[in-house]
C-alpha cells in the first residue's frame, strides 16, 4: 500500500494554536482553491502510516490531524467572503430601500412644512360659509379616520346611490347621545364615494354658539340648519347631509333605540323640491348603543342650557372617563335616491305632496334600520 500524506503536527502549527480562528461560511460541495476554507476529513478517514516506509511490521499511530485553517499562499489563513452576485444584490436592495424611506421623508416634511406655511401666511381659501377644504381633508378627516376605522369599524353600503356631481339630499336618522354619526356619515362619504364627493352637513344653532366646535364645524364645511343655506349649497351642486330628528333624535332615551321619532313639518323635501336634486335616505346602525342614555337631568339641563343632560351608565358616576363611547360595530346603508326633478318648483307649496314624500323617506330608513338590526349579529362585533 502506497504512504499516505501525514498532516505534521510541528512548530508552526503550534504556534498558530493562539490564534483566533477566522469566522467564515461552511465548505459546500465544489469549492476549491486557495479562496475556501479548508474542511478537514473525519479521522476514520485518514489511512494510518507504516514507520520506515511500508509494511505491517512496526506500525505505529499516526501523527494527530490538525483542525486549523490552512494558510493560503500568503502566509495567512484564507477569509471566506460572500459570492460576487449576493452582495450586489444585497448592496442593490439597500440602495433602494434608501432611496424609497428617505424619498417618502422627504416629501412628507416637504408637503407638511408647504401646508404650514400656507397656514401662517394665510394662502388657502375659504368659501363664503367658512368651509376650509384643506384643513378639512389634512387635518380633520385624519383626526376622525382612526374612531372610523379602528373604533367604530364602520362598514358602508350604497354608496354609489349619491351621485357623482350635481346637488343631493342626505336624509338619515340621528342618535347616540352626542353627534358623532354625522361626523362618521361626512367621513364615508369623503373616503369611499368613487368622486371624491364631500358631505356638508346641516347643524343645529347650538354647535355655533359653542366655543371651539362652533370653528371647527364651519371649517369642516356645516352650516346652520335652515332653508336658505340648505338651497344656496344645493343649488352649488353640494352633497348636503340633514338629520330631521334633530334633538329629539338625539337624545332620546335607550329604551326607544331605534325608533323614528318626528321629522318635523317636511322642510327638507320643500328644499329639494325648489332645487330638484334627488333625496338620499341614510340608515345608521350602530350609534345608539355608544351612550347608552338610561336618564336625563333636565334641571341641570335647564342651568347649562342644553336640551338635555344625558345619564348613562358610565356618565356621569367616572366623570370624564365616562364620556368615552363603547366601542360598537356601526353599519351605514345609503338608500336608493327618491327623485324630484319630476315635479316643478311650485310643488314645494304643496302640502300634501310635501307630507306624502316626508313619510316615504321616513319609512324607508325605518325599514331599512329594521332590516339591518336583524343582519347584525352583535353589537360590537
């Protein structure tokens, strides 16, 4: 049998002993070279040697192998690097990644720092009922997008049945304590109709005589509910929203959830009649379960001025803690639109075509709150 190669174990590699060892990549099959890192065979692989040069007699055990690196042809131990087409990809990936994060960065503090300056300088318009349309779509709806989304998870149905230009009548029910389903009703509009439409809302007296609220309902485009802004915005070609409950919508007590109360002498459907654009109805599931108002306080009513002072069960016993609304599952369906450019103007002075259109608005967001407190499963899921 031929000598085998012995691997001696003599000074240099002993002296390599103190060394640290080079950290590097497991040898896979094919590599060669000076390039790679040595793997050395398993013991039982080693043939053992015959003292002298052959021969059974005098074997002796071989030498033991070493499990250091072996030295490239320079003297020093082979580093093992990453293959040539990996670090340009990775390279290349890094470059992108930076380029995206810090190009997003870029133009989110330039768009920001633009929209302030607009602000300080003044250079934004208003129209003449103090709706601010940049303030609005920057700054407010983004303040109510999380309640929409996350809190409420409102889900929308019908949107298409507003139009996508001209005027239209919003008619929906009102509930829940405070008004927050006429702001999450603007916010679906805002979100989800396919042409961008904005929804102007028609507000009570009270919202602008109070401080704060009374800006930031004109800034977020409502007005005063009565008839000649409702007609000027109709006429303009606006989305106009109206809750006819009014108060007595709002707050009723939890007891009578989901019921209509009166929508008054009709003088929304005279609106639409003058101006001819079709009427929305709008059902809200979901609000009156937010508040749940199982009291009222009306002499404390009487001393604030408000038209009631809601009891629920968190409010007023946690003080502020319990002005926080549960957290409900709210569903909005906007209707077919009822039609009134069929009829002439003059039939706005007619009290019983008015009448009869009221009712029929009225019942068909009845029945279709109806319809979807039986499609519910729950209320908060």
């Amino acid at each position: 049998m031929a000598d085998a190669k012995v691997i001696p174990f003599d000074e240099d590699t002993r002296s390599r002993r103190g060394t640290p060892r080079p950290r590097g990549r497991a040898r896979t099959k094919g590599d060669t070279g000076p390039g790679s890192p040595a793997v050395p065979p398993p013991l039982s692989a080693v043939p053992q040697t015959q003292a002298g040069g052959g021969g059974q007699d005098g074997q002796e055990d071989p030498a033991p192998v070493s499990a250091e690196p072996q030295e490239a042809p320079g003297g020093s131990a082979a580093q093992p690097s990453l293959p040539a087409s990996v670090e340009a990809l990775t390279d290349a990936l890094g470059g992108f990644a930076d380029r995206l994060l810090g190009g997003l960065w870029d133009r989110k503090v330039a768009h920001g720092l633009a929209f302030l300056r607009r602000r300080v300088t003044g250079d934004y318009e208003v129209d003449d009922f103090g709706y601010d349309q940049e303030l609005t779509d920057q700054v407010l709806m983004s303040l109510l997008r999380p309640l929409y989304d996350q809190y409420f998870r409102v889900e929308v149905k019908g949107i298409e049945n507003i139009p996508d230009e001209g005027g239209a009548l919003v008619v929906s029910n009102h509930s829940g304590t405070l008004p927050m389903d006429g702001l999450m009703m603007q916010v679906a509009v805002h979100d989800h109709h396919p042409a961008g439409r904005h929804l102007r809302l028609l507000a009570a007296d009270l919202v602008f005589v109070l401080p704060v609220v009374n800006e930031l309902a004109r800034k977020a485009g409502h007005t005063l509910a009565c008839a000649e802004d409702a007609q000027r915005l109709l006429e303009r070609g606006e989305v106009v929203g109206v809750m006819p409950e009014g108060f007595k919508g709002l707050g009723k007590p939890f007891s009578e959830r989901y019921k209509l109360q009166r929508f008054g002498r009709g003088g929304f459907v005279a609106t639409a009649l003058k101006t001819g654009v079709p009427i929305v109805p709008c059902s809200i599931v979901g609000a009156e379960e937010i508040y749940p108002m199982v009291g009222n306080a009306k002499t404390v009513a009487r001393l604030l001025g408000f038209p009631y002072f809601p009891v629920t069960p968190t409010f007023p016993w946690l003080g502020p803690l319990g002005m926080v609304p549960l957290p409900t599952k709210w569903t909005i369906q906007f209707g077919e639109p009822i039609p009134t450019d069929c009829y002439a103007p003059e039939a706005a002075d007619d009290p019983m075509l008015v009448f009869n259109l009221t009712d029929q608005v009225r019942e068909t967001i009845q029945h279709t709150l109806y319809k979807l407190l039986v499609q519910r499963r729950s209320v908060f899921f």
